[in-house]
C-alpha cells in the first residue's frame, strides 16, 4: 500500500475519509488503506464481490486484521436485514484495543455481533484456537491460524476477500499454489475481491480457472481485481456441500 496522508494517533492511523485503521509492525504496512481505509473496504471487497447485493453472503476472508473489512460487511448487510457468516483467517491477532481504537466512531461499532467479537477476542491478541459469535443476524468466526496450512471450505464461500499484505510484503498468500485452494472455497457464482492488480496476481486467478476483471481502484489505487467462479463451472464438483 502506499503512502497517503493519513495521520497517526498513537498506534492508529486516521485515513482521509475519518476512518481508522492502524500500522502492523511485524510486516511494516498499514493494515488498511492510508487513502481511506473504509472507502478501500467498501469498494474493493464489499461492493468488489457484490456482497452488497447478495441475500446471504458467506465471506471467507485472509487476513482479518483490525477488522475493518468485517465491519464495512456488517454495516451494509445490518442495512439490507440480510443475514451474514464471515469466517476470517488471522494468524497474529492485534490486541484487543487496538481493535475498539480502530473501531471507534466507525461503521458498525455498536452492532451486537461485532460487540460480542470483541467480548470474545483475547485481551492481549496472539493465541490460536476460534472464536464465533452469533448476534444481530450475523455470525462471525475468526480462525487464529496460518490460512495456508489451514482445512478450508470446498465450494462455500459467495465472497472472498484476499487482504493478506502486499505481494511484496507477503507474497506466500499470492503464490499460484495458494490461490487455487482459495479458488477451491469459492461456490458457484463467488467472487474473490483484492485490491492488487498486479499482473502475476491476475494470472494465478486465471490459471485458478477464474474469470479476472479489472475495476477501478480504491482511493490511491488505479486498478483493482475481481476474480469469478463461473455458475457454470462444474469443475470443483467434488468439494461441493463440504463443511
Ligand atoms: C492487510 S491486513 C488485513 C486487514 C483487514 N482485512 C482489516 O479489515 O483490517 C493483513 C492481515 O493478514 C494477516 N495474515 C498475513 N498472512 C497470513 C497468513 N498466512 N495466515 C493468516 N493471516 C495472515 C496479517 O497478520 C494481517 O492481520
């Protein structure tokens, strides 16, 4: 991600559209986009993967971070009264107040599920194991797991959120090898959402037997990817209906 103009306010970084997310130490980068965290949320994974529109999104997401994105997700399915499973991936759970920080004033702070994740995350961040919470509509899992050694789902999620770091920073979640796994979890009609462009990013989707459409970035951004699994694919059949 590149440099905006975000402001920092100790471990937070206010973002130019008044949201907030907060620098990663171990990786260097900015959890969220310094350009405006919620706008980048918004555009590339909620609307990105038309999780906007759908009536019962099943969100598989990498990298659950500060939980911005679960927020951004939470906040416009709350609005339609759909109901809502997000299972996120986070092997480096932040703390958790740094969370509440970040949250604050923001889009579904005050939503029961979110409350409750929060009630349930460790104080202290790190650990392993799952938390789930069901409130207000929506479940929210978070797996504190390295995604790429972890069981996923065949064929369940309507919309995936790739939100693992650059491929610069982190490129073992950007390998050929992984992203067809995460092609794998993807039901019929899902769509993958990040908001990287790059070219051999685009080419392992495709090679992934996606169909990859560039869109206009985020704030900061000129382009970002959106990768689908066909309805017509019967590809994946075997995985179909696997928990
Ligand atoms: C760009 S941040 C995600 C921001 C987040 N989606 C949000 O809305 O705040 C990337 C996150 O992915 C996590 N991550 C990176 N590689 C991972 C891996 N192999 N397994 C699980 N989590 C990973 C990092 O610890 C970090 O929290």
């Amino acid at each position: 991600m590149s440099e905006g103009s975000a402001e920092a306010q100790g471990d937070v970084l206010v973002t130019p559209d008044g949201s907030r997310t907060a620098l990663n130490a171990r990786f260097g980068e900015a959890y969220g986009s310094r350009h405006g965290a919620a706008s980048q949320a918004r555009h590339v994974f909620v609307e990105g993967t038309g999780t906007h529109e759908h009536p019962a999104p099943r969100v598989l997401e990498v990298g659950f971070g500060v939980g911005v994105n679960a927020r951004a997700t939470l906040a416009r399915c709350a609005a339609r009264g759909v109901p809502l499973v997000y299972h996120a991936f986070e092997f480096d759970p932040a703390p958790r107040a740094l969370l509440r920080d970040v949250a604050r004033g923001g889009e579904a702070e005050a939503h029961p599920a979110w409350r409750a994740l929060l009630d349930a995350w460790p104080e202290s961040g790190g650990g392993s194991g799952e938390i789930e919470v069901t409130a207000g509509g929506a479940t929210l899992r978070v797996t504190f797991a390295d995604v790429l050694t972890a069981d996923l789902p065949g064929g369940w999620a309507t919309a995936l959120y790739l939100d693992g770091f650059s491929p610069s920073r982190n490129p073992d979640v950007w390998t050929p090898e992984f992203t067809a796994r995460l092609a794998h979890t993807l039901a019929p009609g899902g769509v993958l959402g990040t908001y990287s462009a790059a070219g051999h990013v685009r080419r392992s989707l495709e090679a992934a037997g996606l169909r990859v459409d560039r869109r206009p970035g985020a704030p900061g951004k000129r382009e970002c990817l959106r990768a689908i699994r066909e309805m017509g694919s019967g590809q994946w059949a075997v995985e179909e209906g696997t928990p």
